[in-house]
C-alpha cells in the first residue's frame, strides 16, 4: 500500500540545525500571515466595492500553499485555481502587483487582463490560476512533461480543490504521468466544500483510491498543519527530483470564507459552530505560533512583529494598486496573439 | 552545357505533411508529437509512418485514449519549452479537447498579459464522404475560427501542407491544422527545400474573369473541378483559396469579388452559422457595391452526416452542384 498518513514530528536535535530549522518556521509563519492578510485586504477591497469581479478568499487554507510552496524552487512550476492567492504568494508573487491586477490595473500580473482568477507569473514558475475548476491539470502534467524531455530537473505541482475530482480530465492526465513517470505533484486541497455543496455528497469511494488505481504515491496530510505539509511535501518533490514519478497529495483543510466573498448566509450548507471550531481550534496560523511558542523559537513579540511587517506591506501593496493607472483601451487587442 | 529541366517531385499529401513533421524535427529538438497511435501505427492514415524509426520514442509518443489529457499536456508542455503537435485522429473528437483549446491554448498568452505562450500545433482531421458516419465526417474548423487566440490552417494541396505546416510548427501561438481525409493521396509539385507558407495569405488557385469561388480545403479541388467544367462552356471561374481561416487574408478575397462581380463560398463544415458565413459577410462588406448578385453560400446540409453513401453524397457540395449554382449566379443556366 503505497498511500501514508503525515502528521508532524518534534523538530530533531542537533544544534547547528536548530537555527536553520527555526528560521525556517519563521519564514512559513511569515508567509501564511501575508497571505492571511493578503486575504483581508481583498475582502476590504470587494466589500468597499473597489474591487471588480469575484473574489475567492484562500483565508484558512494557508499551511497547504504555504508548505508546498517551501519545498520548491523559484523555477519550479506550479498552477493555481480561482481560489488561487495563496498559491502565487507562496510561490514569490509580490502583492503589490497581485492588487493591481485585483484591480484591473496595468501594473498587475496579467496588465489587467486576467484579474484575481488568472495570476500567472513565469519569473516564479507559475503556469496561471486558472478558472476552469480541473483546467490546469493538463498544463501541470505538460510542464512535467517539458521539465523531463529537458532534463532541467524541475517539477510541476498541481493545485486544485476536492472539486476537481469530478473531472474526468485529471484522472487522464494521472494516467499519461505514471505512464511516462513525470515529474509532477497533484495537490488536492480538501475544504470539505465545492462551492456550497459537501464533498461528500460528490465524491463517491475514497480520494486517495483515485490516485492509488494509477500506481501513483499517495499521500493524506492534515492541512492545517503547515510543518507535516512541508514535510511530505519535501518527500514528494524528492522522488519527482529523483525520477519517480507522479504522486497524489490530499490536504485536509477548511475555507473560512464562503465561496466567493458574496457568499455570506452559509447555514444552508454548513453550520457557524463548523466554521467557527475550525477558526478557533484548527487555525493553521495559531498552530504553528503555539508551537513555536512551546519550541521557545519565537515569543508573542516576535510573532507580532513579523504579523505588523506584513500588514505594513499588505497596506502599501494596496495603495499602490489604487493609485496606479487602469491600462489604456488601445491595449484591448494587444497580446491576443504572441 | 545543356541544362537539363529537372522534373517536378511529387509527393502526396500526406507524404508532404510527414516531410514538413520531419524537416521540422531535425531542425528543432523541441518539435514533439503525441497521440493515438502516431508511433509504430504511424497513425490509421499512414501519415506518421516513419517518424518514431527517425526520432525515437521520446519525441513520437503514443498516448492513451484521453484527448482532453494529452491535449492539455500539449499546452503545458508548449508553454515550458516544448513545440509539441498534437494529433486528433478525427476532427469529431476535437469536441473531446475544446476546454484545453477554447478556456486555455486560445487564452494563456492574452489572459497572463502576453507572458506564457502556447506555441503548439494541434494537427487534425475534417472532410465527410468516407462512409464513416456522423461521428467520424465532421468539418468542425469553424468552431476554432471563431476563438480569439486560435489560428486555423486549411491547406488544400500538398505543397501547401507542406509549407503551411512548417509555418505552423514556428508559429508562436496555438494553430489547428485540418487536413482532409480524402486528400492523403492527393499528389502534387512538392519542393525538397525548406520552405514555408505564411498564415494569412490567400492563394489564387485558378485565375478567372466571371465568377469567383472561394473555396478551402477539400473543397478546393472541388471547385477546380467545377471551374474545369464551367471553362468549356465559356465561364471562366477564379478560385481563391484562404488558406487559413484565421488570419484571413480579407483583401485577396475582396479583390477577386471586385474583379469578377459573382460570388460563391464553398467550404465542408456545416453551413449554418460556419466559415461560408463569415466569408460571404466579409465579402459583403467590402464588395457590396460591385457586386452583380448575392453572395451564394455553399456548405454541408444542416443535417448529421449519413452513413448511406446516397444519402452522403448529397450532403457535401461537388462539382457538379457548384457548377450549377455558378452558372445560375451567371445567368446561364
């Protein structure tokens, strides 16, 4: 049986390590504290009604992008979804570019024409958020396939959520990467819901057992945990580096916010109790900060300074994008073709 | 000395798509092809025969049955380094790969601001009479034509395959290429050089005074045969071919229409809502006032394509039919 269950294990001994280690929790407690506050800048943004479109907070699922992303390089490749902040930032993005795409503005990510759901950036390896749910399983495993053919050594992770798994496409390109034994990871990020319906009420038999039926390594972790993500998350970019193959990552995780920011009466299909065990015992944030603080690696001051920073950046990212310019309209037919 | 002329190669069509793919191959070691049954099987037509002997299993790669997977690689891999062409064995299974072509090939490059491209071939097939029925005799171009990001490429002899193909393969962007069952074994002029065909120029197949015919594809030759038949009788019928449907070389077109006043469109796919429509209005609108008649529009019947080969023959225009609305349109039937 090739699928294992990760939790985090006590951080191991050796001294020289132990500054290296704890420098490294900081960093994941920095950036799963960006993209929090990333997150509620956006919901400030929507609900003032500067924003346009849709917005999908990534507000409570931070430890998946977050310990993935650690285990990777800047040219590694990653696709995101529509709920796909978290993954750009834990990629590298910088935020004041991801508001002014947010915003439709020229200084954005796509120069306005992709907008909160489409973030692509290819100096951080990201293929593109992606609209269609399941729509980036093909260009992950393609990338994989190109990072093999090239012999570059990168590898490709797939995010997506549980609600890709109804798409018969992932389960075609899970095939072709055992197959050729491509170099790509696919994350399903498991927050219980598609859209405003239990996965449960979607998903027949298990998730693990839709990657094990292809030979693939499959893995569950509980993602809230961002130190046991980081870890089987560095075992499975290790075997794709290795030439291995393809593996299967099921993330157990919960999404605070409704679907989209709109989505506010949510007791039709979840209960507040839910929602609020899970932000008051479940919070990735607060677990990873009771366990540095249990580690003596960082006390409340720290950990308030590194939350000020980033809300000090969060605040200047948005003030950028409001002030900078909308693109002109003679750009409208411009890069419709390379 | 003497020179001595030499004689015109020939190659079929199919033989000029299989030289493009090798010529491009040799020259580009990130030119790749997957699909069904391209390696050893060389494809059910015979058009890839070949090419997995030359360059191996790691650029001529069989893939399972899963045309929206191996679709979406194509992209992934077109936007990471690789050049791949991607073969649909039937233009009807293009319906299996529209999400990977329509939602991501024809938007990565716009949607990200002109950062990632997809410069990948999707190489396919269209044209009915094959007594294959409705599922294997589709003409589907129209369906791309109509996305922004796309380019189609409809060549009609083997020189243009040839050509066309090669264009495609260094082509920056997603470009379908539909390549008509019936026509593999068609056998034309062929240079060995490497040449290619610009996407967007038209081509004046057969010059003409009376009545022009715009025709693509399989439909090309169907319209010089129809030409052929209307010279004896003293009408003298130019046929432009497009080429491509997007880019659309709109100036040739309306040129012609200007010059002979009369015109039909003829092209395989359905002809409600399809590429004879968009053509007749692009004429239209850029020849109404020279022109002597309406715009006729010659498509396939709005019907599924029937296996009974009666019943099929009647569903696509031949030369017969274009001949007899060409001379209707010219007052001389």
């Amino acid at each position: 049986m090739n699928t294992t269950t990760s939790t985090s294990k006590p951080a191991g001994g050796r001294a020289a390590d132990n500054q290296a280690e704890k420098d490294r929790w900081l960093r994941l407690y920095r950036q799963m504290t960006r993209i929090r506050l990333f997150e509620e800048q956006v919901n400030e943004l929507y609900t003032r009604a500067l924003m346009p479109g849709l917005a999908h907070l990534y507000s409570g699922e931070e430890a998946v992008a977050v310990g993935i992303c650690e285990a990777l390089h800047v040219d590694d490749y990653i696709t995101s979804t529509h709920r796909g902040h978290g993954h750009c930032l834990a990629k590298g993005a910088t935020p004041d570019r991801m508001f002014a795409e947010l915003l439709g503005k020229e200084a954005g990510y796509c120069r306005g024409k992709g907008g909160s759901m489409h973030i692509a950036d290819p100096a951080t390896g990201n293929l593109g958020a992606n609209a269609i749910v399941g729509g980036s399983v093909g260009i992950a495993t393609g990338a994989a396939f190109a990072a093999k053919r090239l012999g570059n050594g990168r590898v490709a992770v797939c995010f997506f959520g549980e609600g890709a798994l109804g798409q018969g496409s992932l389960y075609e390109v899970m095939n072709l990467a055992q197959l050729w034994k491509l170099p790509v990871i696919y994350v399903c990020e498991n927050n219980l819901y598609c859209e405003y319906t239990h996965f449960s009420e979607t998903t027949a038999g298990t998730i693990l057992g839709r990657a094990t039926a292809f030979g693939l390594e499959a893995a569950k972790v509980d993602g809230q945990d961002v130190r046991a993500v980081n870890e089987v998350a560095e075992r499975l970019v290790k075997r794709a580096r290795a030439g291995d193959g393809p593996s299967f990552l099921e993330a157990d995780t919960y999404r605070y916010s409704g679907h989209h920011v709109g989505d506010i009466n949510r007791e039709y299909y979840r209960a507040k109790q839910e929602e609020q065990h899970w932000r008051s015992e479940r919070d990735p944030i607060k677990l990873l900060a009771d366990w540095l603080h249990g580690q003596g690696h960082a006390d409340a001051a720290a950990l308030e300074q590194i939350t000020a920073a980033a809300r000090s950046e969060m605040e200047a990212a948005v003030k950028f994008a409001i002030g900078s310019p909308y693109p002109s309209v003679d750009q409208v037919e411009e890069d419709v073709y390379a | 000395m003497p020179e001595r002329a030499m004689p015109e190669r020939e190659l079929t069509f199919a033989q000029a798509v299989r030289e493009a793919l090798a010529e491009e191959m040799r020259r580009d070691s990130r030119v790749c092809i997957f699909g069904e049954d391209v390696a050893e099987a060389g494809t059910p037509f015979k058009v890839l025969s070949g090419l997995v002997e030359e360059f191996g299993a790691d650029r001529v790669l069989d893939t399972p049955i899963s045309e929206a997977g191996f679709t979406g690689v194509g992209v992934g891999a077109a936007m990471t380094g690789l050049r791949p062409v991607v073969d649909i064995m039937f233009g009807d299974f293009l319906t299996l790969t529209m999400d990977q072509m329509v939602n991501q090939a024809a938007k990565a490059h716009y949607m990200s601001g002109g950062h990632w491209n997809v410069p990948m071939v999707m190489r396919t097939t269209l044209g009915a009479t094959r007594r294959s029925a409705a599922q294997h005799s589709q003409s589907l171009h129209a369906w791309f034509s109509h996305v922004p990001g796309l380019k189609v490429a409809l060549p009609s002899t083997p020189y243009d395959a040839k050509g066309l193909l090669k264009t495609a393969i260094r082509d920056e962007n997603p470009v379908v290429f539909f390549e008509d069952k019936m026509m593999y074994k068609l056998k034309g002029h062929v240079p060995a050089d490497d040449y290619t065909i610009p996407l967007g120029v038209a081509d004046v197949k057969r010059v003409g005074e009376d009545i022009t015919l715009v025709a693509t594809s399989s439909m090309v030759q169907v319209a010089l045969g129809a030409a052929d038949m209307l010279a004896k009788e003293g009408i003298s019928a130019e046929v432009v071919d497009p080429r491509t449907t997007w880019p659309l070389d709109e100036k040739t077109i309306i040129e012609s229409a200007k010059k002979t006043s009369r015109v039909i469109v003829i092209d395989e796919g359905y002809e409600r809502y399809g590429v004879t429509a968009e053509l007749a209005a692009v004429i239209a609108e850029g020849a109404f006032y020279d022109l002597d008649a309406p715009v006729k529009r010659m498509g396939a019947m709005h019907v599924p394509i029937p296996f009974s080969p009666p019943l099929e023959d009647v569903t696509v225009p031949t030369e017969e039919t274009v001949a007899e609305v060409a001379r209707k349109l010219c007052n001389k039937s």
